[in-house]
C-alpha cells in the first residue's frame, strides 16, 4: 500500500489561505463602509469586494469537501482520508471510476485534478501532492480502457494545438 500525501506547506495553503485573505479584505471594506455616504460610488468597489470574498470563500469549501489530504492506493481502490473538519473516508475502487478530469487529465498544467466514481463519490487532488506524477499515471493505469483512451486523446489534442 502507497500513501501520498501533500507537503505541510501546500497544505496549509489549501487548509487555511482563505482565512488571511478573507481578513484583509474585511479590513478593506471597512473604509469602503464608512465613506459611503460621503460618496455612493464606493458602492462599486464594495460589491466587488463582497463578491470576492463570497466566490474566495466558496472555492475553499469546495476543497474542503473534495481535497483529501492522505491518499493510500492498493491494486484494487484508493482509499481516502484526512478532508478537513471531517473524519470521513472515501474508499473509491477503480472498476467504479467513472472520469477523470481537470488539470493533467484534461491537458492543462495545473489545477484540481477529480476523480469520479459511479457511486456519487468525488475526489480531488493536486499536483503539487508528493509523488503526483507516479499517483497519476497509477490511476491511469488501473481505469477501464474507455477512461484511458479518452484521457490519452484529450491530452494528445491538446498538445498538437499547443505545437501549431
């Protein structure tokens, strides 16, 4: 059994970035606040920053709710654990994958990266998780042909249109 697992910095950023984020632009609307009635034109960047820290706030909680922090592989299934505020476990068998998608999957450089199974169940990671490289090609190696083969052509379409 492989465990991988993410560097205690990067997972602080995906635990706890929002939080000082938040705060700042908390601390920014203050003066927003204050002043509006001197200059209802403030309104504009007010809104702008609510919004911000509205979409900030629920990009975190999708992580929150996807993201594990520990993930073990056997030749069967991934098991996951260590989401945050949760003692969950997901285990996720790979005759039950059902898609792949985001980041490598779908030929971009980064971003989070889900694994979907048929049973409702929805994990995702990083590349920047320990070992990502050998975690990705593991689950590509152990999906049904189908899965493979449509992550192999979107991979392929997108570098020959990064070569043209």
């Amino acid at each position: 059994m492989k465990e991988y697992t993410y560097s205690i910095f990067f997972k602080f950023l995906y635990r706890y970035a929002n939080l000082p984020l938040t705060l700042l632009l908390i601390i920014l609307l203050i003066p927003l606040v204050v002043n509006l009635d001197h200059n209802i034109l403030l309104m504009i960047p007010l809104i702008i920053t609510l919004m911000m820290i509205y979409f900030l706030n629920r990009f975190y909680i999708t992580l929150y709710k996807i993201i594990p922090y520990k993930i073990f592989t056997d030749e069967d299934r991934l098991i996951c654990k260590d989401f945050l505020l949760s003692h969950r476990r997901e285990d996720i068998f790979f005759k039950e994958i059902e898609s792949l998608n985001g980041g490598i999957f779908e030929g971009r450089i980064n971003g989070v990266m889900k694994i979907n199974s048929k049973n409702n169940v929805s994990v995702g990671f990083y590349h920047s998780m320990n070992n990502a490289n050998e975690f990705e090609s593991f689950i590509l190696s152990k999906v049904d042909r189908r899965i493979y083969d449509e992550i192999v052509n979107k991979i392929g379409i997108k570098s020959r249109q990064g070569i043209s």
